[in-house]
C-alpha cells in the first residue's frame, strides 16, 4: 500500500514579514504654486518582499515598467485598501530611493489572512 501524501500550504509568519513598506499618495496643496502636492502617508506595516512571478512580470511589461517587486502583507480587514492610485516606498537597503506604484493588488489565494500587491519601479 502506497503512503498518502497531502498538500501542506507554505506556512507564513513574523519571520518572514520583516522589511517596512509604506503607503502613500500625492494630495494637491492649496499653496501658491499651481500643481503643487505633499505626501499623505495612508498605512505603514511590514512585508515579505519578493521578486515578481512570471504572471507578474507579463502584467508589468504591458505597463511599460522595467523594475518590479511583489510584496505580501497581512489583510488590513478594511483598515487600508490599495488602489493603484497609491505608492509605496521600502525601507531597504536594495530600494533606497526608489517610489513604486501599485500596478495590481489580489488576495493571496493560498491564504486569506494575506494580500499581494504587484509594485513598478517610479523612480
């Protein structure tokens, strides 16, 4: 008699949730400079960055974006909901510097407890 084997679903935790990344978007300032805006910070939490799947990279070479990263975050339960009217910046060494926008945003369907959002490079 063959063993049964089933399908165990790549656990996540803390562990792997390690790198800052913060959401923001641009608001108009009603300043005297016409066109001018600030940056309004939405949410900040930590993340599982990681390089983007094939599926991801097809959707970002129809945008025209050269640099991407995906990234995995626990679901705010309504608290924060990504659009792709907002940016992201993270906190390491390898992205100083550089502002993403969210390009696509899905729910983790290995696990709900989870988002994933497809960021392209801006800057």
């Amino acid at each position: 008699m063959r063993p049964v084997f089933e399908y165990r679903k790549p656990e996540t935790n803390s562990g792997q949730l390690r790198t800052p990344v913060t959401f923001f978007q641009y608001e108009p300032v009603s300043g005297p400079e016409p066109g001018e805006v600030q940056k309004k910070e939405l949410y900040a939490c930590f993340c599982e960055a990681y390089n983007p799947s094939m599926k991801d990279l097809a959707i970002m070479e129809h945008n025209g974006t050269k640099e991407a990263v995906t990234v995995r975050i626990r679901d705010t339960a309504g608290e924060y909901l990504p659009t792709n009217k907002h940016f992201a910046s993270l906190d390491d060494y390898r992205y100083s510097g550089k502002i993403f926008s969210i390009t696509d945003v899905r729910p983790d369907l290995t696990d709900n407890r989870f988002i994933v959002i497809l960021l392209g490079a801006v800057s």
